[in-house]
C-alpha cells in the first residue's frame, strides 16, 4: 500500500515534471518542424523555397524524363485579377496556399482543386501608384499553423492556416525613426519565418525611401528589432539593432551631403531573406540607392553601405555580423535584392558551406555563409560595366565610362537596370551540381538628369525619355532583348548549358528528383526541361506569360507540379508591347496544377486585347510636345513607354476620357477611378499640365492607329508567341 503523503508526493513530482518536459507557448513558437525538418516532408512545400536553403527544389520523382509524356492539366482557378502573378503558393498537409495580386491569399484542397477560404487585406486601390512594379505579391510564409503575407500598403497580417480568420495584423512602417522626407513604401515580397521571428522588408527606393528589415513576433506580432540599411542622415542613433554598424561604419562611406538626407537613400529590401539553420544567420539582399544617381544622391562621396550588399544578422534580434557589398557606388539600380541560396561546395580541395547568388550585376558570387568571405565571382551574363572582380577583395574594376553620374555622359549599360537576373527564382540540384538561372539581357541607357526630388513619381536621377517611335530604332532595340535558362556550374564558375529563350523577363525555376527543370516563358508556354543538357520535354499553352516559379508537393501519393500564370511587373508595364509582351491579348491570371494523367483543359482563349479605337481628330501639338515628358515621368511606369502599354493596364491612346478634357481631368486629376489604383495627381501636377498630357496621348493615338488596326487585320503580325499545344 502506497502512503498518502509519498502519492501525494510523487504526483505532484510527474505533474512538475511534466510542465517541465512540455515547453511553453511562447518556446513552442521558437521551433515548427514543418518547417524546419522540411526535408523530411518532401510531400510539402512550406516555405518559399521549399527547404531554408532557398534551393527551389523537390526530390519528388513520380514525374521524371520517362513520364513526362504523361503530364497534364489536373485542375486550375482563375484569380479575381488579371495583373501580374508572382507568387510562390506554400503546401502544407494537402492544403495549397496562393497570394495573388493586391495581397490577396486563397486556400485550396492541393488535390482538387476546391477553395476552402479566401482572404482580402482590402489593400487601396491608391497605394498602387506608391509602387514601381505592378501590385504583385511574391509569396506567403507559414509557421504554427498560421499563414503570413505582407500587404502592398505595408501591413503583416497573421492568418488561422485552417479558417483563414484574421489572428493579428501589424503596420510594418515604423513612425518614430527618420526614414527621409520623401517616402513612398510598398510591401511585396514574402515573409521568412525563423526561431518564431517573421521577418519583412519594403520597397520603395525609386521613388524615396530608407531601407529596412523588421522581425515580429509570430505569436503575438509584437515588433522585436529593426535593421536599417542606410543611415541616419545626422548618424544618430535609431535606437535599433543596426545602430552600431551605421554609425560606425556605413555612415562614413556616404558623406553628410547629397539627396540621400531627403530620400532616405534607398537600400530597400523587397525579397531575398533567407535563414540558415547552420550558422544561424539570416542573410539579407539590400537594394539600390535613392535616387540612382550616385552623384546626386552622394555627391559621389563614398561606397554608400549598405546598397547593392549581403548582410547577414541573428535571427532573434536582428544584430549584424558581417556584409559583402557586391556593388559599391551604384548607379545603375544594381539590386542584391535577387534570390540567395545555401549549399555545400567544394572548393579549393574542402567543402565549404556557402552563399549562391547570382544579382542584377551579371556577376555569380559564392561567398562562404559563416564569415562572408569572398571566395569567388564570375559574369553569367554580358557585363560591361566592371572588367571583372578583384579575385581577393571581390571588389569590381569599374569602367570609367560606366559612371555617367560623374562623366555627367550618357552610358549604354549592360546589365541593364532590370539585370542579368531579377526576382524570379532560380533552383540548384544536388544531384546534377548545376545551379539554373532564369537570365537575361535588357540594355539600359543611362542619361543623367539631376531633375529636384518630387513628392509623388520617380526620383531616378536619369532621363525618363523612351524609345523614339522609330520602326528601325525599336526593332534594333528588340534584337538586342534576350532571355535564357542557363544551368551554371558552381565549382568551376562556368556555364554547362543554356536553353535560348528568344526574350526576356520569363518565370522562376524549379527542379526535381525527376531530373526535370520546370519554367513557365513571357510568351505563355510553360516548360519541362532535361536538367542534364536543356532538352526541351514538355510544353504547354498557358494563355498567359509566367514569371512566377513553379513548386512540387504530393498528396495520396500523387505528385504534382503547381504554378501562378499572369504577366506583369516592371518590365510589361514600363516597355509595353516593344518588350514583345503578351499586349496584343488578354492577361489570364489563375493558377495551374499538373499531374500525370490529369484530365482538365482551360477555356477558349480570348485574343483580343485592348482594341484600337479611332482617336479625336483635333490636337494642340505644342501642348502634346510638353505632354510627352510630363507622360513619361509620371505615366509611363504603368502604362508603357511612348503610350504603347504592355496589356496588363490599359492603354491610355484608347481611353474614352481622351474625348473630354473634364472626363480626362476627373481621371487623372481627381482620381474618379482611384478604387481601381488609379490615383489623383492634382497635388502635383497643374490643370493645364494634365491637360498637355491627354494632348500627348491623341496625338499618339492618331500617329498608331492605322498600323494598330493593320496589325489587327494580320494576326501573323501579332507577336502572341504563345503555344500550339498542350
């Protein structure tokens, strides 16, 4: 028989012991083995991608080079938006989870297809105008059964993963530090989770902003630090975790002088957040300078830490341990923004854990992921704005001639500002050792134009003038856009393989265990490659460019391959159809999942796109010459060089308002569609300014309609470029 007091005793020892063994809510948060034992769960695709190691690849094999004649279309959803789709969905237990344009989020059973709920920031439509690059979201995080997305008006929103149901939301715009007199913040890339942080960054840097990094707590949203990525402009303190490094030592490689005191200097990070369990470190891409004109915005003082750099900092309080800047004194919007990833190489006869990445520059760097030490960097891409990188410092040897902000001459630069390689993903495989780069080439003039910094628009520093409406000018100037898949061997530093995509500005990548390089093109063909030698597998007709990266996941033993279809971003809107874009049709934004033996089809595409409609036949021709400059630095961001859009937003030389200056005014002044995101510019721009602007676009709707409707009348002299099969 057991006496009283010792039960007593031994039960409130194994109740002691239990509260012991089971940790408490806020250490539970600390750790989700969803995502951080990722590897082990191959069926699922819970963080961008995949694994912390960003490498966007699925050692799912079902679908591989011998079954890949049997893929099809399992199910799709239309998206409630036809702008641009870039989204990386997340899977997590047999549940898919998709953002899509305006921040939006959507549920599905990841095996049919069916929505299980929906989520609306009701982002608005006015903050659109506060973005360079369309309304885009890239991607979600999940963590302890919630689902985090940052909205584009600056919002981190918690989600119940199973109801949708709001938990917590945050404004990620602190309102007690300086961030510059002129601000304009958006959010669109997506969040990463680590050690029950969620981290964030913005952008913004094109039209003035000072950059940053926040963690919140995943529980409670709760802000626990904060890395600015350029300094105070009087070097105080911000009283956050990047104080020390600013003051110390970023603040002196700018000056005291220059715009960057107003703008805020840039150095946004709007993507590549990535953490890495084995050194416990989140490594950091920061962005470009504000404005891009480094003899403005610094007097052309200094290297201006920390744009174009790595950094990396602890997870748990954002401390800095150490940068690489790979492109000091830019000027050319060389972003370090592109996606970073972790791997295992050996070099110099040991393995070495290090960093992959291939920025905007042209340069492929791996740099060792403890320490941040240069190892190595060679062009993936033409590059003629350094000769090459120093093979100890990783520092570049810049042309002289590149720095047009300081020669004060124009400069024809290659990378152009979209880079040799922009947001979308690239993959690695283990077992090929290649790294496959969705690349390019998309020259970029740049003319120095030092014009006063504005509250609302672009604050470049360069001209904002296009292409002149040259047959033989703009047909030179497609020959030279090009796009590639290249698959890059890390330890020699040396491409294998390139597959020629004729264009640029094409999809993210993913590889599999199958074997298989999988990439949706600008030109609305989703793509299987041989990951061995580029071999063409497997081709489908997505109605729509694809720029969003595909992911792979099981449910019921049945792999899948998922994408977002719908084209947009910077470059569709900013060149228009000169871009070669889908302009001529319309933008079908949804997603589309694949499996062996599916059996969906999509509906009858519809071709028609934006139709000519005959223009006024009155002009005041001396208020459309002043209309043009007004047109390109204020409108043509969105709805394309010259008044030639892309087809993601309208274009504005068929516009019915063009007919009334009041209905013109009420648009564009007023704002009368700004639920739309089409915003009031009456604050900055005069009546009469507004009104040189409608001149422009008659005057170019009466120089273009009768090649519109020629081109019409031939569709052979449409650029559509999209598949025959499926």
């Amino acid at each position: 028989m057991t006496h009283p007091h010792l039960f007593r005793t031994t039960l409130y020892t194994c109740i002691l012991a239990m509260f012991a063994l089971s940790p408490s809510p806020a250490q539970a948060a600390t750790d989700d083995p969803v995502v951080t034992q990722a590897d082990r769960s191959p069926q699922n695709w819970p963080t961008n991608g995949r694994t912390y190691d960003e490498q966007h690849y699925s050692p799912l094999s079902q679908i591989n080079k011998d079954t890949i004649g049997r893929l099809k279309l399992a199910w799709f959803s239309d998206f409630d938006t036809n702008r641009g789709q870039e989204g990386t969905p997340l899977v997590v237990d047999g549940i898919l989870y998709a953002t899509t344009n305006w921040s939006k989020v959507r549920a599905y059973d990841a095996a049919t297809g069916r929505l299980l709920w929906s989520y609306d920031p009701e982002v608005p439509g006015a903050s659109a105008v506060r973005g360079c690059c369309d309304t885009v979201n890239r991607g979600a995080a999940y963590w302890n059964g919630k689902i985090f997305v940052g909205t584009f008006d600056n919002r981190l929103v918690a989600l119940d993963a199973k109801t949708g149901r709001k938990v917590w939301d945050v404004q990620t715009i602190p309102k007690d530090s300086w961030l510059g007199d002129i601000r304009s913040y958006v959010t669109d890339g997506a969040p990463r989770v680590a050690k029950g942080v969620v981290m964030i960054g913005n952008g913004g840097a094109e039209f003035g902003a000072r950059g940053f990094i926040s963690g919140f707590d995943a529980e409670t949203g709760a802000l626990k630090w904060r890395f600015f990525t350029t300094p105070n402009r009087a070097n105080q303190p911000d009283h956050a975790a990047s104080d020390t490094p600013l003051t110390t030592m970023a603040y002196q490689s700018w000056g005291p002088n220059g715009a960057w005191t107003h703008s805020g200097g840039g150095g946004t990070v709007w993507d590549a957040i990535v953490y890495d369990p084995r050194t416990d470190l989140v490594y950091v891409g920061v962005g470009n300078g504000s404005p891009w004109n480094y003899k403005q915005r610094s007097d052309g003082v200094g290297d201006n830490l920390f744009l174009g750099s790595i950094v990396a900092i602890r997870p748990e309080t954002g401390e800095y341990v150490w940068h690489f800047q790979e492109t000091p004194q830019d000027q050319w919007d060389y972003t370090s923004t592109q996606p970073i990833m972790t791997t295992d190489l050996e070099i110099g006869g040991r393995m070495r854990h290090v960093l992959l990445h291939a920025p905007k520059n042209g340069f492929f760097y791996i740099l060792d992921a403890k320490t941040g030490q240069f190892l190595s960097a060679k062009p993936y891409v033409p590059v003629n704005w350094a000769r090459s990188v120093d093979p100890l410092t990783g520092r570049p040897d810049i042309v002289p001639d590149a720095l047009y902000s300081v020669t004060g001459k124009p400069w024809a630069g290659l990378p152009g500002d979209l880079g040799g390689h922009n947001f979308a993903a690239m993959s690695y495989s283990a077992r090929t050792g290649l790294v496959y780069i969705p690349a390019q080439q998309i020259p970029m003039m740049y003319v120095p134009d030092p014009q006063p910094l504005k509250q609302k628009g672009l604050n470049l520093g360069i001209s904002m003038q296009g292409l002149p409406d040259d047959p033989a000018v703009r047909d030179g100037f497609i020959k030279t856009l090009k796009g590639w898949l290249i698959a890059w061997d890390p330890k020699q530093q040396k491409e294998i393989f390139r597959v020629d995509h004729g264009g640029p500005w094409n999809g993210g990548l993913l590889a599999t265990g199958g074997d298989l390089v999988f990439q949706g093109l600008a030109n609305g063909v989703f793509h299987a490659y041989d990951a061995t030698n580029g071999a063409d597998l497997f081709r489908f007709n997505a109605q729509s460019g694809i720029i969003a990266p595909p992911i792979s996941y099981q449910v019921n033993g049945r792999q899948y391959i998922a994408v977002e279809a719908g084209w947009g971003g910077i470059y569709p809107l900013l060149l228009g159809r000169t871009a070669l874009s889908s302009g001529w049709t319309v933008n079908h934004s949804r997603l589309l999942v694949f499996a062996l033996d599916g059996t969906a089809r999509l509906p009858a595409q519809n071709d028609k796109g934006f139709l000519p409609v005959q223009p006024p036949s009155h002009v005041d021709t001396r208020q459309a010459g002043a209309g043009y400059e007004l047109y390109e630095n204020f409108c043509q961001a969105c709805h394309g060089d010259n008044a030639q859009s892309g087809g993601v937003l309208p274009d504005l030389r068929w516009s019915g308002a063009l007919r009334d200056r009041t209905a013109f005014y009420n648009v564009v002044g007023r704002g009368a569609l700004t639920a739309y995101g089409m915003t009031r510019f009456d604050d900055i721009l005069p009546r009469r300014d507004i009104e040189a602007i409608r001149q422009f676009l008659i005057k170019r709707a009466q120089d273009t309609y009768p090649r519109e409707v020629a081109a019409r009348s031939n569709p052979q002299g449409i650029p559509q470029g999209h598949a025959i099969t499926e």
